[in-house]
C-alpha cells in the first residue's frame, strides 16, 4: 500500500527560509518507491518553490496549497482560486480545523472547496474531526476524485502536542474507512521521528499529516527517512 508524509507549514516561513529548508532537506531526504512526500508551505512561497524544486529534482515529491476559496475566479478580493494554483501544486489540505475554529468556515465552505479544488484538477487532503466525521465523510459521496486523501487530526492532539493513542487512532480510522472504504486515511496529531512508527504500523492508515515537525527540514527528512525505513522492512 502507498504510503504518504504530508508537512504542514502553516503560517511560517519567508521565502528565502523556504528554499533554505528545501535546499537542506533535500540533501538528506532518502526516497523510497511507494512512499510520496508533500509539503504545504505558504502562498507567498508557491510559484518560486514550484521552479525551485523542479531544479533540485525530488523524486516522489509534491507541493500541496494550505487552502483555497470556495470560490472561482473572480471578484472575491483576497481569495485565492484552486484554478490559480494549478500547475504549482498537486494537493490542496482543505477543511483543516483551524479554519475551523479562527476562520469560521462551514461544512457547506469544505464541500465548496473540494468541488473548485477537482474541477481545477487538484488533489484534496481533506481533514476530519469528531463530532463531524459522519456529515464530513457523507459530503464526500459527491466527489469524484479517485486520488483524495483523508486526514484524520483530533483537535484536541494539536491543542495539546499530545499525540492520541494508537488504539484510539486505529479505531477512528477503521470508522473512516467503514464511510469511505476506497481513500486512503492519514493521521495527524504532534507526531515526531521516534514516536511515527507506532503510527505506521496501524493497518488502516496510509501514512502522518505533521505541522511543527514539518518546520525543520532536519526533522522532516528523519521522519520522512524512517517511514521509508519501515516501508522497506514491510
């Protein structure tokens, strides 16, 4: 089965730190067939990121958008269209729970945003979180989209920089895949290199969606190189 690493930058980040870090995690990242890597970094970092890293030529490697309007093209001022960033990226996270929880956005926003995001031909990674799982994953019944990515992040794990147990982890991920049996499920929540494997190791998943371990390319490329390590001893 494919296995994925999703970082998360979130709100971090210039553009020149941005190539500083691709530069250095590129010089210890250690591919592995079956094993694809995404980064989300910042929309001020895109467009150079995208020609930067075409040039240091990273295999099983894609960017992904933090978010996108749930809008087209148009005059929606401050909005960036899914549209605008095709050909920079191949995923885009949507419906993340801090969105959520600062922006106010609704169930009908994520539905909006995953229809613009597969029309422009972009790949969602979309987040799920109890108590919304079952209406967040019946609204993916109108997708049409075989490559979309679900994620499974527990508020209260990024709160707290606690990862939740692995039991409670396996057990929401078999509920997700009893929904949606056919799309790969991802979990994050304050992961780290020495605690991943733990994850991994849970059959239901298909790989970790990480935030503050994303920010050090020395930290990200451990955690990438180990869970290359395990796909390689399966």
């Amino acid at each position: 089965m494919k296995k994925y690493v999703i970082g998360n930058w979130k709100s971090n980040k210039t553009r020149n730190a941005a190539q500083e870090w691709f530069s250095e995690f590129a010089d210890l990242y250690r591919p592995v067939d079956g094993l694809e890597v995404i980064v989300a970094p910042s929309f001020i970092c895109l467009c150079s990121l995208s020609e930067y890293i075409q040039a240091l030529n990273l295999q099983n490697f894609s960017l992904a958008g933090q978010d996108v309007s749930p809008f087209p093209k148009g005059s929606y001022t401050g909005a960036v269209a899914a549209d605008m960033i095709r050909g920079m990226v191949d995923y885009v996270i949507i419906g993340h729970s801090e969105r959520r929880r600062y922006f106010h956005e609704t169930s009908q926003d994520t539905a909006n945003k995953m229809s613009e995001s597969v029309d422009a031909g972009l790949k969602p990674i979309v987040c799920i979180d109890q108590p919304y799982a079952m209406s967040q994953l019946t609204a993916l019944n109108d997708i049409d989209c075989d490559e979309l990515l679900i994620a499974y992040g527990p508020t209260e794990a990024a709160i707290t920089r606690v990862p939740e147990q692995p039991t409670r982890v396996r057990e929401a991920a078999r509920f997700i895949r009893q929904v949606q049996s056919e799309r790969p499920v991802v979990y994050g929540g304050s992961l780290q290199p020495d605690n991943v494997e733990e994850y991994l190791a849970i059959k239901e998943l298909s790989g970790v969606f990480v935030g503050q371990s994303s920010l050090d390319a020395r930290i990200f490329a451990d955690l990438c190189n180990r869970v290359g390590g395990f796909l390689s001893r399966s």
